[in-house]
C-alpha cells in the first residue's frame, strides 16, 4: 500500500496570553496550543499537533509566534479558505495570520536564529492598556536603566536571571541587543537573542526596574549578573507586559 506524502507548515499566530497559562499544552490548564491543535484538527478531519518555537509563561502575549505541524493535506498555504475558518473557529484572543510551507526538516523551536521581546511599561493610570502593560507609577531613572541595560552584550551566562529549578542544561544565551525607549507614557525594553531561559526577560526588566528606582545602581547590576546568582537578583516583572514580538529563521527553510 503506498505511503501517502507528508508535508510540513509553519503557522504564524498572534495572541493575548492573559486567559491562558502559556502556549504550551497542560494537563488541566488552558493554553494556546491546544486551542490550535483542535482548530487545525477540525478543520482538517484529522488529529493535528503543533509544535511551538518555544514556551511562554502564564499571561504572557505573542505579537509573532511561529509552530509548525504536519499533514498530508498539500497546498494548506495556498487555500485562501483556510485562515478565515481557522479563525472563526479559534477564540478572539488568538489570530493566526499566515500558513507556510517549509523544507520537511524544519522545526520551528530548534531552527529559529533568534527571537526578540519587547516588555512595555505604562507610567499613567490606563483602561486600554489594563492587563496588557505593567502599571508603575513611581519615579524611575531611566538613564540608569539604560546604562545597565547596555552591559548585558557584554555577557553569555544568564544564571542570575533564570527561573530557580529550570531543567535547562545550561544557562548560556548570546543576546544581540537590548534597550529602553520612551514612547509618550510608555517605557518600553526591547530585546534579542539566540534563545532565552525561563523567566529570564521578566527577571532582567524586574532587576533593572530596581536600578531605576535606585534600589541598586548600574555597577551592582553588572556584578548581579557576573554573580550567577538568581537570589541576588530583582523580582520578576508581571506577565502581563511581556509581548514576543519575533522569531528570526534561514531563509532556506521556506519553500
């Protein structure tokens, strides 16, 4: 009996994190994934399962997530039908954007050259952005902020700023860039890198909050990271404004 042919896709997708707990699937838990495993799995009549370009923790967002899953179904990329389905099906806080076929060996986690984050926090009182950005009201040294921030190219080993019993193998990560801009009432970091612990966005931008309100100054975050010690380090920031907002791939992937 011939075998039928297989064909691999990335799905790009967009979400807002703050009714589930990550994107990936838990026993008992809502999460992205499993909302786009069964709207894939209804729409093409057959058990589908995505694999993610990596974890996000409890209410966090995705401007830009990548998956990838496999089907036998050829040209899903090519159907103009297909995403407007996907997308009554699926809930309102999640939009896939775009279906791609990629070479068969693609992987959307262990292929991605880098990602990139942006936390955003908003220094007034707002209802559009309630759940959606840190709310800090007080006074922060965004100058030092900056100075800090600009230190962290300048080391690999994260240890300071990952989550206390990851299972991660090791704690080293090359980060490309990192900084603060200022946007009306918005502050907002942005950063990239080949890969990124657990928790470890969350953690920097805490640690770095207490730069900004003098609680430690851009010398002591300096010797926080050399340190590679979580204890020493801030505590993270809330989920709520932390927004994936890249994953970078070899254009030699894409068909």
């Amino acid at each position: 009996m011939e075998q039928s042919a297989i064909y691999r896709y990335f799905v790009e997708l967009k979400y807002r994190g703050t009714r589930y707990h990550g994107w990936q699937v838990q026993a008992n838990a809502n999460s992205v994934q499993g909302e786009v495993n069964r709207a894939l799995s209804t729409l093409l009549e057959t058990p589908t399962e995505t694999f993610g370009a990596g974890r996000t923790d409890t209410g966090v967002h995705a401007r830009f997530y990548v998956a990838h899953f496999d089907s036998t179904a050829a040209g899903l990329d090519a159907d103009p039908t297909l995403l407007y389905h996907l997308n009554r099906i699926l809930p309102a806080d999640i939009a896939i954007t775009r279906i791609i076929r990629v070479r068969q060996d693609a992987n959307a986690r262990f292929d991605a050259l880098y990602r990139g984050y942006e936390y955003l926090i908003c220094r007034e009182k707002s209802p559009f952005l309630n759940g959606l950005a840190w709310m800090y009201y007080g006074h922060l040294n965004v100058e030092w902020m900056q100075l800090a921030t600009q230190q962290l190219v300048g080391y690999s080993d994260f240890t300071s700023f990952s989550k206390l019993g990851s299972n991660s193998k090791n704690n080293t990560c090359k980060i490309y860039h990192a900084s603060w801009h200022q946007q009306n009432d918005m502050l907002i970091f942005s950063i990239k890198a080949n890969r990124f612990l657990r928790n470890m966005v969350r953690a920097i931008v805490g640690t770095l909050v207490d730069v900004g309100r003098g609680k430690i100054t851009p010398e002591e975050f300096a010797s926080i990271v050399e340190a590679r010690d979580r204890s020493l380090a801030g505590t993270s920031a809330p989920a709520e404004g932390l927004y994936l907002t890249e994953v970078k791939y070899p254009k030699e992937m894409f068909l």
